[in-house]
C-alpha cells in the first residue's frame, strides 16, 4: 500500500479517541432524575430512543422531551449534557497520533451520535474539539448510523475525499465492515501502541 493512496483518515471517537464510561453516564443520569439506573439504561438504550436520535430520525427537542417523559423529570439540556460529559475521557495516546497524522493527511471524526454532542464539543470533549474542529460529523446528519453504508459514503462525500482513499479506525467489527463494504479502508482498533505500528506499516507516520 503506497502512501499516496490515503487521503483521509477518519476516526470513531468514543472507543478510539476517548474512553466511554457508559455506567458514569448512567449513574448520573438516575442521580438528576432521582430515579433507577435501570430506568435510564432502559429509556435511553432498551427504548431504542437514542438510536433513532442518532440516526436523525428526531431532533434533539424531540429526544429530550421523550427521555424527560420517560424518566418522569423535566431534563433540561444542560443535565443532560452534564450526565454525557463524566463519561467521557479522552485518550491522550491516540490522540497525540491523530495530531501527528494532521501534518500530512486530512483527520476527522464520523461518530454515531446526535447533534447534541457534536454542537456541544467544546464543553463534553475539548481535547477532541481543539484538535479537530469543525471536522466532527455526526451520523445524525446522514439520515443513518454506523454500519449503513450511506453515513460512511455521505459523510467522506462532505469532506471531499474518495472513499478508496479514506481510512477508517473504529472499535467496532461491525462499524469497520460497513466501512470495508462501502469501499472504504477499514481499520480495527484495539489499543494505541497497535495503532501507530498500523500507521506506520501504511506509510502514515
């Protein structure tokens, strides 16, 4: 594999660029709304109601409202956005690599999110919002969430790069062969260390 032939690399963020701590949200979450922790795995995930937000089949007024329903409390958008920034820890390590790779390739991030968290960057993940800026999509805003083919070809279509040229990091088998059938480069992360010798057997670093 030469050089040349990638263009772009695109991350996944929460797993590759950050740590997750879904059970911090979680715990949060229920503390806020003075309810179970089961109610809130249940209303979020059970539900099915934060995949369709990040999928863009509701909006982000439509997501609050229904999980405050849920939870029977009024959530605002700032607990929320709190409840979302303790899970959240950024791997300093991966991204020190991703800084190395933005001197000769382009870097962004495709994230199975809704708006709510890439609007709201600078406060949930400002490690990640200073290094790539405006260059974080959303899969919220391609009508689909990873592994659809059409978030991975919608979004390198937005940043004007080939799809033949892009690789994809991601912790996720599932998400990396959505990316490899939509003919993209797929990569499997697993740990920094086995990142930058991938980088570096691609003539990345």
């Amino acid at each position: 594999m030469t050089i040349a032939r990638i263009s772009l690399v695109l991350f996944d963020m929460e797993g590759v660029l950050t740590h997750y701590d879904r059970d911090a949200r979680v715990a949060h979450l229920a503390a806020t709304a003075h309810c179970a922790p089961d109610t809130v795995r249940h209303a979020i995930w059970g539900s099915g109601l934060e995949a369709r937000a990040d999928a863009g089949i509701i909006d982000e007024m439509e997501y609050l409202a229904t999980l405050g329903a849920m939870l029977d409390y009024p959530l605002s958008k700032d607990e929320w956005l709190a409840s979302r920034c303790v899970s959240i820890t950024p791997n300093e390590r991966t991204l020190a690599l991703a800084a190395q790779l933005r001197t000769s390739r382009a870097i962004a991030i495709l994230t199975n999110n809704c708006h709510l968290v890439t609007d709201h960057l600078g406060y949930l993940n400002p490690a990640v919002d200073r290094l790539f800026g405006n260059a974080v999509y959303s899969s919220a805003s391609f009508g689909a969430t990873k592994p659809a083919a059409q978030t991975y070809l919608r979004c390198v279509d937005k940043i004007g790069a080939r799809p033949e040229e892009t690789l994809f990091i991601d912790d996720t088998d599932a998400n990396v062969r959505g990316a490899l059938d939509a003919g993209l480069i797929g990569y499997k992360f697993e740990d920094a260390n086995a990142l930058e010798v991938e980088f570096e057997r691609l003539g990345l670093l």
